[in-house]
C-alpha cells in the first residue's frame, strides 16, 4: 500500500478531512474533526510504513494478540489506538482498508446526537 492509495481512501469516507494538526510529518484524518487515522510521514519515507488507528478495546487486544504488525503505538490511548506496521506485509491490503472503515465507524459511534445526525 502506497501513501497516496492510503490518502484516496481515506478522502472517500464521508466528511472526511485530513491536516497536520500537530507537526509537518504526522498527516491526520478527520471524520467531523475527530480523528480517525494518523500517518507519520518521515517513517514512510525511510521505508517503515505505519499508520495508528481507532480501535473498539476488546477488538484492540484480540489484533494485537493475533498479529505481530498491530501493537500500542505511543502518544494515543493504548486501550483505542492501534498502530498497524504496513511495512511488514503481515496483512494485505484489504484487510488494513477493513482495518480504516472500523476506526472511522468507532469515532462516528462515539458522536454526540446532534454530530451523527448532522453527518447523515
């Protein structure tokens, strides 16, 4: 998977956004301005692809338990966040794209009303 494979998808999820809310290599992606992936860029760069992503806590523990490439990544809650080293080649593509449509459903869950109802 390639980072602007990764931004497309990303961009197609609805009203979804992506910046660099906290330095020029950590690109975010907003679902109604709450985050639902992040991806450091200078990692891609060097070859180490990865990206952190929501995550339901009872799902969190079972991925990191069957895959080697999913773990705590640091500065997000261990408990929500995973990070996903796409570097590896340990999952294919479709299943990380499974992996993204489950954070951006987590964070669409986790809504006040009044958000969900203003993205239907």
């Amino acid at each position: 998977m390639h980072i602007e494979q990764l931004r497309e998808y990303c961009l197609s999820k609805k009203a979804s956004t992506e910046s660099f809310p906290f330095d020029e290599n950590t690109l975010v992606f907003k679902v109604l301005n709450k985050m639902f992936l992040m991806a450091p860029l200078d990692k891609w760069e060097k070859g180490e692809a990865a990206i952190t992503l929501k995550c339901d806590p009872d799902y969190t523990i079972e991925l990191r338990e069957q895959y080697e490439s999913i773990y705590a990544g640091p500065y997000v809650s261990n408990k929500h966040w995973n990070t996903i080293a796409i570097h590896k080649n340990e999952l294919k593509p479709q299943f990380i794209l499974e992996l993204i449509d489950h954070s951006d459903e987590m964070v669409v869950k986790g809504m006040t009303k009044k958000m969900r109802e203003s993205f239907q």
